[in-house]
C-alpha cells in the first residue's frame, strides 16, 4: 500500500512540475508580447543604398526603424517612398489646396517598426447645429376668480382673517413654454489620428491605412509645434499652438485625451523617457524658462537655469544642453528616474562651442553619443570627444537611432536619396 501511495505521489508531482514548466513559458511568451524588452542598442544599419524620388521640393523628410521607407511632404501632400523597391507607395493630399491649413499636420515614425503616425485636418462639413430645447416649468400667482366665483368676505373684523382673506384671491399655477430650436456652433475642423503600417519592403502587400479617433480639443486652425511618442507607456504628446493659444495634449491608447499644460504655458521642446514614459519639457511660463519633468500630477523641476534644454533621453539618460548666443557650450546629464525629483544633480559631459541656431538639429544615438547637425556639419560627442562631419549634397538629416545619414541632390526632375552610415 505504501509503495502504491509512493508512486502516486511521484507522478503527481512530476505533473506538477509539468504544469508549473508549462505555465512559466506561456507567461514568460505573453510578458513578451505585452510588454517587449527593451531593444538591444544596436541600430539597423544600412550599408549603402540609392534611389531616386520623382520629386524635387522634398521638406520634413524621415527614415524609417527600419530604414527603407522614407516620408516626406511636397506641395501639401503626405508621401512614403519605398528605397528598396524605388516606388512611392503611399501618399494623401489634402482636402483642399487653397486652404493651406488642412491636410496632414504633422507626421512621426514609431521608434520600434514600420509604423507611420500622422494627423489629418480637415473642414467639418455642418459647424453649426440646432437643438430642441424645453424650457423648465414656471409658476405664477392668478387670481382665483378665473376658476370659480369670489370667496364669500368673513363676517368679523378681524385684521388677521382679513389677510388670509386677501391671500385666498390668488392661486399658483404651472406654466410650459412652448419648446424652440437653439444654435449650436461646433468646431470648424475635424482633426483626425491615422495610424500607417507598412509591410516588409520587399513584399508586394499595400499600406494598411487605419482611421484611429477624432481629436475634438484640437483647435481649429491650430498648428502642431512638437509630437512625441512614448513606446513605453502607449502614450502620444502633442504641442498644438492656434492664434490665442498653446496646448499640451495626451492621448492615450484608449483614445482619451487630455491637456496637460498650464493656462499661460509654451512649451518650446520635449523628449519622453525611453524608460518609464516621463515627458521632458523646455517650459516657459510668467517669463520664467525652467525644464520640466510630468510625472503625474506632480510637475519636478530638472533646471532653473533659462540657457538649458532638453537635448534628447537615451538608456537611462537625460541629456541637457546649455545654450548662450546661438552656441551649446555644455552637454549635462542626469539620471532618468521612474520618479524624478526637483533640482537633481547635472553631470557636465562636455564643454565646448558648437554652432546651435533654429536651423540645428539634435539627436541621440543608440551609443549615448549626441549629435547636432545642420545642413552642412554634423558635431558628434562620444563621451567627451567631439568629432566634426561634413556633410554634401543639397539637404542631409540624421535618423533618430544617429545610426544612418540621409542625403539628398536635386536633379532636374528628381531626387537623389543616399542611405549609408553615418561615419565619424
């Protein structure tokens, strides 16, 4: 009996072991799905790789994750160019082409794939409704007589029977206005979110092209300064500026949105941790220019010093540069914490002068090395080391990951677009 009970108890253990093994890799294969690891640093790189665009006004051109679709707008329209197949595969016009403030406002590819995000404006076709509208109930006082004879007067002098006497004239009646139509007026222009998926290059699959919600705080007219995308957290930050105002947007994946600014506040640039989903911003408010971290209701203070900005986040990194007449003489840092606190310490990485204008650009690389560039020289920091690239052709842009340098020559009736590594 001993040995039966013996035996039975290994093979329930062993199924248990069985099933505990199995859940382990079930939920080890749903975490990934749920929540992917982080990516390895290393960018995808592109050797070299040449095509020409049928077209030659090329303006906020980007590359792709996976660089080999580029998106660019000409003359208002939205277009996505497949480098390897060298075809335009997508492209979306606006509504209208004397109304210059509709169509795509602004687009940005997803860090982690092939995935362009882009808002489209358009004019709402009834601004103005009409509501029924039913006015509440009134009451008035009538005389009594309208309902019957007069009350017979007492028969005493009484001043008091008198009053309830005089009272008694009157009763209360309800009274309903009759119900009438109001004006409503909505808002001029529907701003929609679109989300664009793009196949492998080397397949034959068309672009899926998802409607994903309507952005009704969007003001009308308004212009998207900045849009920042957190991977992290699904959450998508806009800056919208319109005529007597700026506003900070969140939408998240269950298609809220809501304003994250403060009445007064212009936010001139912002990066979100790669991390935790922290938004960085360059604040400025009652004169006063500080950074900023959001981190739920609380708003930490990074710098007080109103020549720093943010420069980008990378692994761990908060990368801010301090900027005097058109130069960035300091490269700091600080940590990128899941809860930031006021004034924490700045590590200077570097000091110097690099040329730092409205035209610059600044971008942090998979290798912690900060990149600033405009049309002519790319300043390349590795660790305090500063090494100087130039750069040829008609416009040149740097991806996000500061892995790929994107080169552009105007031919007669064409681009030429170069993808090769960015060598320094």
């Amino acid at each position: 009996m001993r040995k039966k009970l013996r035996i039975a108890f290994v093979w329930t253990l062993i199924s248990v072991l069985l099933q505990y093994g199995g859940y382990c890799i079930l939920n080890n294969q749903v975490q990934k799905v749920i929540s992917p690891p982080p990516a390895s640093g290393i960018p995808l790189i592109t050797t070299q790789l040449k095509a020409n665009i049928p077209d030659i006004e090329l303006s906020d051109v980007k590359i792709s994750y996976a660089k080999d679709y580029l998106a660019y707008e000409e003359n208002g329209t939205l277009k996505v160019f497949n480098l390897k197949k060298n075809k335009i595969v997508f492209q979306k016009a606006p509504p209208s082409a004397s109304d210059k403030s509709l169509g795509v406002l602004t687009y940005q590819w997803l860090p982690d794939r092939n995935t362009l995000l882009y808002f489209y404006a358009r004019k709402n076709p009834d601004p103005v409704s009409y509501v029924t509208v039913y006015p509440p109930k009134t009451t008035i006082q009538v005389p009594s007589s309208a309902y019957g004879s007069a009350p017979v007067p007492p028969k005493t002098e009484d001043p008091n029977q008198k009053i309830l006497h005089e009272v008694s004239k009157t009763v209360t009646k309800e009274v309903t206005a009759a119900p009438h139509l109001e004006r409503r007026y909505g808002n001029a222009q529907i701003t929609e979110l679109y989300s664009l998926d793009l196949p492998n290059s080397n397949e034959n699959a068309a672009p899926d092209d998802r409607f994903n919600q309507t952005i009704d705080a969007f003001p009308a007219r308004g212009k998207i300064k900045n849009l920042v995308v957190s991977t992290s957290t699904n959450l998508i930050y806009l800056t919208v500026k319109d005529a007597s105002r700026e506003l900070l947007l969140e939408i998240d994946v269950m298609k809220n949105v809501r304003t994250l600014s403060q009445s007064g506040e212009t936010i001139d640039n912002m990066a979100a941790s790669d991390r935790y989903g922290t938004l960085f911003l360059d604040s400025r408010e009652s004169g006063a220019r500080r950074i900023i971290a959001l981190d739920s209701a609380k708003r930490p203070i990074i710098s007080e010093n109103s020549n720093d900005g943010i420069l980008g986040i990378k692994d761990g990194k908060v990368y801010i540069g301090e900027i005097q007449n058109n130069q960035l003489i300091k490269i700091k840092t600080t940590s990128d914490l899941i809860h930031m606190r006021n004034n924490p310490s700045l590590a200077t990485e570097w000091e110097g002068a690099i040329p730092f204008n409205n035209s610059s650009c600044a971008v942090i690389g998979t290798k912690g090395q900060v990149i600033v560039y405009d049309q002519q020289k790319a300043y390349i920091d590795t660790a305090g080391h500063l090494t100087e690239v130039q750069l040829h052709g008609d416009e040149n842009y740097i991806s996000d990951d500061g892995s790929e340098l994107i080169r552009l020559t105007k031919q007669r009736t064409s681009t030429l677009v170069e993808v090769q590594p960015l060598q320094y």
